[in-house]
C-alpha cells in the first residue's frame, strides 16, 4: 500500500474519477463531499494526506484547513489543495496555514499522482 489519502470535495464524478486513478495506483482512498465530513472522518480514519477542494458545502477548505493545523493530532497531516479556484492570493493564504502543495482543476492525473508520491515520501 503506497498510503492512505482522503479525498474532499464536493463533485461526485471528480471524487469517483480521483478514486479510480489513486486505487490503480495502490492507495487506500477514502473520501467527504463537503469538509464537516473530512473532518469527521480525519478523526476516525487519519490519512498519509489530504486532497482538499476550497470551495464546499457547510465547511470550506480555508476552514478546514485551520482547524487541523490548530489540531496536535491532525496537525502534521501533509495537505494537497486540489480546487478550481486561482485568485489572487490564494496561494500565500493557504501557504500561510501550511499546506504542502497546490493542483488546479483541470490537472494531469499524472501529475496528481507524482504530488501525492512526493508529498506523502517526504511525510
């Protein structure tokens, strides 16, 4: 097994697609449509690493973000966010809470797959 990684985000199709393709590729996937969920589930299942959209349904990704950073167990959890979104400044707003690294969809899943390799190596 190359590592647990749950997946949160909203779009069905997406998450199912990203499963497929983490599954191939011998990862123990789990996954939340919205981050009330992911938080929950980091809780009960604390994955290698987070696949994290921005925007969602009853907690957005920034939310998410700061409550596990302020978490002494889910803390040193490496997150990937994984959103559409590309404002000015996103990036330094979520580099500032310590997220490991940034794809925008549409993305390569080859690239996908090499980040999460990269990011869950370095632990």
């Amino acid at each position: 097994m190359s590592g647990k990684v749950l997946l949160i985000d909203d779009e069905p199709e997406l998450v199912a697609a990203v499963e497929i393709r983490l599954k191939a590729n011998g990862y123990d996937v789990d996954f939340a449509y919205d981050g009330q969920a992911g938080l929950e589930k980091i809780k009960v299942n604390k994955p290698d690493l987070i696949l994290l959209d921005i925007v969602m349904p009853k907690i957005d990704g920034y939310e998410v973000c700061k409550r596990l950073k302020t978490d002494p167990e889910a803390k040193d959890i490496p997150i990937i966010i994984f959103s559409a979104s590309q404002r000015k400044g996103f990036e330094d707003r979520y580099r500032a809470l310590g997220v490991n690294n940034f794809i925008f969809k549409p993305f390569d899943s080859k690239e996908l797959l090499d980040m999460i390799k990269k990011v869950i190596a370095k632990g």
